[in-house]
C-alpha cells in the first residue's frame, strides 16, 4: 500500500523523470531512502549518450553497495518513476535493497509506447517479482502514473 510519505519520495522521483527528459533524456527518476526517512541518493536516466544501462536504479544498487551495510541497505526503500526493468531488478536483488515503490508500472510503459507507435524495446518488460521473487513491490500509483505517461508522451512526441 502507497502511503503519503510515500507518495511524497515517488513525486519526488517523478520530478526527476521531468528534469531528464528536460535535459534530452529519458523520463525515468529514482530516489533511494533510508529506513529513517532520509534521502540517501537520487539520480535520473544518463541513456542519451548511447549508453543504455544508466539507468536511475541501476545507480542507486552501485552507490548503495558501495556505501551502506547489508542491514541499512533491506531497510531501504526505492522510490521510482517508472517499474525497475530487468537488469535493474537484478541489480536490486543482488545488492539486497529493501522494498520498491513505483509510479508507472511496466505493463502501463509498454502499453503506452506501443500506443504511441513506438518499436519495441530490445528487453522484455517484466514484473519485478518475475526477476526478483522475494522482492517486495508497491505500485503503480494512478494519479502519479499519468503524470508519468504525459512524460513518455512528450518525449515521443505524441505520435
């Protein structure tokens, strides 16, 4: 269940989708907090120089491997725009993060570019819980999902 702390932190991630589609990037954005309420790091997608695994989570499992404890690290929460794929996923299960919380699923993301005549992307869209079983997920959130929508919209140019 989305609480409305929690919807405050996936604004928040939400907010960072904005700012990097604003900067020519994808509209991904994920925020990574601790057990006590204390963003610990954020970031955006970086994709648009052709790098395609730079994505937000996939960030947010590096620097919390790097900087916080196996304990500190299954209390936190990950906050994000849109559902982790895959290799985010992964990412998360492997460094052990806590529980996710996402705006966008990535049914909603696949059904949405397929409606605007996007070619398919190059990895299934899987549920997180296919890629990581334990994990435990929230999402999507309606209200903040649209809002997500109008993003992917923008940057594909409403075709």
């Amino acid at each position: 269940m989305i609480t409305d702390a929690d919807r405050r932190f996936l604004s928040r991630a939400v907010e960072l989708a904005e700012l990097a589609l604003s900067r020519g990037d994808e509209p991904f954005g994920s925020v990574l907090v601790s057990a006590a309420g204390e963003v610990l790091f954020e970031d955006h997608n970086h994709v648009a120089a052709g790098d395609h695994t730079q994505h937000p989570e996939f960030a947010i499992a590096r620097w919390a491997a790097e900087n916080l404890t196996p304990d500190e690290r299954a209390a936190a929460t990950v906050y994000t725009s849109g559902e982790h794929c895959p290799m985010c996923s992964a990412a998360h299960g492997w460094v052990g993060l806590g529980r996710i919380v996402y705006a966008s699923s990535s049914a909603q993301l696949s059904q949405w570019l397929r409606d605007l005549g996007c070619p398919d992307a190059p990895v299934a869209a899987l549920p997180i819980q296919q890629v990581v079983p334990a994990a435990v997920v929230d999402g999507p959130d309606p209200e903040l999902a649209e809002r997500v929508h109008a993003l992917h919209a923008r940057r594909t140019g409403g075709r």
